[in-house]
C-alpha cells in the first residue's frame, strides 16, 4: 500500500476510533478540543496525529484546496504561510486554526484539569502469534509491526504516530528523508545490513531493545523510553537523546560524528545518568573520540556529584535546600555537629566525598576546565592587590606606591618572584605576602597538572 493510501485508509479506519477513545478517556483532551475550536474532522486531517500533542509554540491547522484537492499542513504560526503555499497553485478555500498543543496546553492548565495526562504504553499482550500493544492501559494500538522491511519500502511519508511498531527488522533499509515517529511502541526493533536511516526522529515513544548491528544513521530520539539500546558496528552521523529514559546503553565498535544527551529532568535519576555517561565515554575512547570521551567524563563526575548530595538529604545529613540564609546556617552547624561525633563516621565520610567533589567541580572541572585555575587566580591576585593597598609597604625612593604597583606587587608574589624592589612592612602585611605565595605556588601546580589531565584520554 503506498503512503497516500495508507494515510486515507487510517482516515477512514483508524483514526475516527483513535479520537473517540482519546475524547472519551484521556484526561483534559475534551477541554482541549473545545478551547481551540478543533473538531474530530480536523483530528483525522492532520498530516501527522502526533503534531497535535507534542510542541511548545503557537501552532497554525491550515487546510485549503488545491486543484480541485482539499489539503491540510500543519506548521508554526511564526512561520508564513505564503512561503509555503507559494509552490501551490489555483490556491482558495484557505483556513487557519490556531492552536496550543495538546500536552503542553495541559501543563499550563494543570489547575483547570487536575494532572497532566500520560499518552504512553503500559501494556503489551503476547500470547498469540501477533503481539499487541495497548495505549493508555487497555486500548490496543493499530498493529504494523512484526515485519521485515527492505530498501524498496517508504516510511517517511506515512503518518505512523500512534500505531504498534513492534518487532521490525529494517534489513538493508533505506531512510534519504526526514521521518518523524510519534506515540508508537517500537520495541524490538532490528536495523542491520548496512541499513541507512537519516533525519528519523522517534517521539514520545518506546524503544525497548533496539538492535542495531553494521548500519549508518542519523537519529534523534525525543522523550523516549529507551530500554537496553545496543549499536554494534554502527557509524552515527549524529544522535541526539534529549529528555528520555536511557537505560543501559550497549555500544561496541560504534562511532558517534554529532553527539547530544539530555538526561530526564522529571524524575531525575542521577545514578543512571553517571551509568550512562561512563558508557558513553567507554565507547568514544575506544574509537579514539577524546572530545567527546572529555565530555562525558565531565558530565558523569557531575552526576556523581549529585548522587553524593542525595546520600546527605537521604541520610538527613543536610537539610532540604531552601532560597533563604536559613538552610546554610544548618549546613554549618550539620559541619559542626558531623566534625564532633565519634560516632558518625559514616556521615563524615559522605560529607567529606561530597566536598571534595564539590572542590574539584569549581576549581577546575573535574581536570576538564582548567581554565578555571585562571580565573581563580585572577580573583586571587585582585583581592590581594587591594588588601595591599590598604597596608604600608616599603618602597624605594624613586617608587610611588599606587593601585598600580598594587597589582603588580600582588602578581609578583602570587608567582614567587620577588624582585625585592618592593617590600612588606609590618606583620599583617608579611601574612597576607606569605599567604598569597603559598596560594600560588599551589594554583600554578593545580593549572599544570589541569592542563596535563586534559591529555589524558
């Protein structure tokens, strides 16, 4: 069945019945429909179902008649219609309806519906010969899946948002055109063969299981459920994991041209988010990607930063983190209360992990910014200047003592040098040069080794 076809036969088969369900069940949809003026019909014209829930700008329903033809396209509303209606002829008939998509029209309305709602699968029957997938607990999906598809077939004109797609094999497949998949079930998807995928972008869905062994693609996966991915042999022109559940990412022999990854932000898991960044970095040095391998390291010790910080709040070793002087008032007296309890080692040592770390993280990045060093010491090399200022210094008589010489005073003995024309006089004025030569001697040590680290993959 070709994909004008098939997208009529869900017009006419499918989609009526996918729209009687989500108006009778899903929470808010009904409020939805009625807020924007939109209608079953315009629900069964959209070009992709999925257009209709997924988005965060003003989107514009634009249906006209074309040679005698009705069509419909949805796009931003920033965008002009006329640049895209302009390749189009004998053009009347035209209509706009504005619109918020679904599921964030729900977020700003949370007061007025009572919850966000959920479009995600939870149910899956395998027990006969065919699995099927079931929509919001009970509805089972239109079934596609179970297939093995070859280079002569198209997916990138079929509106497949909200279908079961399980269980296909792509063998020697062919994607040239963007494709976008949006509320389907895809687990157990295979892509082998030297398959060629480009520009598909998965949303909302559910990737449990995927396979993919000697192929070439160009993927970004959107609000996903990615369960136990494996990429053997596979060559990524990019790939791009924005706000999904990754779980135990495989990648062997597997290389990556444009790399993104935005963990979950709700809920945050930040000991799956260290598990998945030290995958990554794992396979990136193994094909000799350091820029990324740099990344990913940086990214898991910042996970690992936030794993120590949860220990505290779990184990209420420091209180729950507030906007006022409050909170860092208890933060010293749990110190306190942690230093002086023989009994407590185990909170010294969570404590004492989660600080150390938190040193590593603004002095100098884990080792992957030592520029920080820098910037650090210029703070350092200031703040001493104007200390200095404020003190008699001994100064040769050809020498005017100024903020200038300030400056120049300080930055001399942050780096040891001393040349002797300008001295300390008095105690606190020995002190601060003192301290201020011990902090430099250890920052220029800290710059080198930072510096030295970022080698080392």
């Amino acid at each position: 069945m070709r994909p004008n076809e098939f997208n009529e036969w869900r017009k006419e088969n499918d989609l009526p019945r996918l729209f009687d369900i989500l108006h009778h069940n899903l929470n808010g949809f009904k409020e939805w429909i009625d807020t924007f003026g939109l209608n079953k019909d315009i629900f069964i014209n959209a070009p992709r179902t999925g257009e209709l829930f997924t988005g965060k700008e003003i989107f514009d329903f634009v249906s006209y008649t074309c040679n005698k033809k009705k069509k419909f396209i949805i796009k931003q509303s920033s965008i002009n219609i006329k640049k895209i209606l302009e390749k189009e002829s004998f053009i009347h008939n035209v209509s706009v309806i504005k619109f918020i998509p679904f599921l964030h029209w729900a977020e700003k309305n949370i007061d007025k519906i009572g919850s966000v709602p959920k479009i995600e699968y939870t149910k899956w029957d395998e027990s006969g010969e065919l699995s099927n997938a079931y929509l919001l607990n009970w509805m089972p999906a239109l079934k596609l899946g179970q297939i093995k598809l070859k280079a002569d077939k198209e997916i990138q004109d079929r509106n497949l948002d909200f279908t079961d797609l399980d269980s296909i094999t792509f063998s020697g497949f062919i994607v040239s055109k963007p494709a976008t998949i949006r509320f389907a079930s895809c687990r157990n998807w295979k892509i082998n063969n030297e398959s060629r995928m480009f520009g598909v972008t998965v949303e909302k869905c559910c990737m449990f299981r995927l396979e993919c062994l000697n192929a070439y693609l160009a993927m970004n996966f959107l609000h996903c459920q990615i369960f136990e991915p494996s990429f053997n042999g596979t060559y990524f022109y990019e790939l791009s994991i924005i706000k999904s559940m990754l779980l135990n990412p495989q990648l062997d022999k597997t290389e990556v041209v444009n790399f993104k990854y935005v963990p979950l932000e709700n809920p945050r898991c930040p000991q799956n988010e260290k598990d998945n960044y030290r995958r990554f970095r794992f396979s990136f040095q193994g094909v000799g990607n350091l820029n990324e391998a740099k990344k990913c390291y940086y990214n898991e010790k910042c996970s690992e930063r936030e794993i120590f910080f949860e220990e505290l709040k779990k184990n209420n070793d420091i209180p729950e983190k507030t906007n006022n002087i409050s909170f860092w008032t208890k933060v010293v007296r749990n110190v306190l209360i942690l230093n002086f309890k023989e009994n407590n080692q185990q909170a010294k040592r969570r404590f004492r992990r989660y600080i150390y770390s938190s040193f590593q993280y603004y002095l100098w990045g884990y080792g992957e910014k030592p520029i920080n060093i820098i910037k650090i010491s210029a703070y350092i090399i200031a703040a001493f200047s104007v200390l200095f200022f404020l003190f008699d210094l001994t100064v040769d008589s050809k020498t005017q003592f100024n903020p200038i010489n300030s400056i120049y005073f300080s930055i001399v003995t942050f780096t040891t040098l001393g040349y002797g024309d300008i001295q300390p006089s008095g105690v606190i004025a020995k002190i601060l040069c003192g301290a201020e030569a011990l902090t430099g001697a250890l920052m220029i040590g800290l710059s080198i080794a930072g510096f030295s680290n970022k080698s080392s993959y």
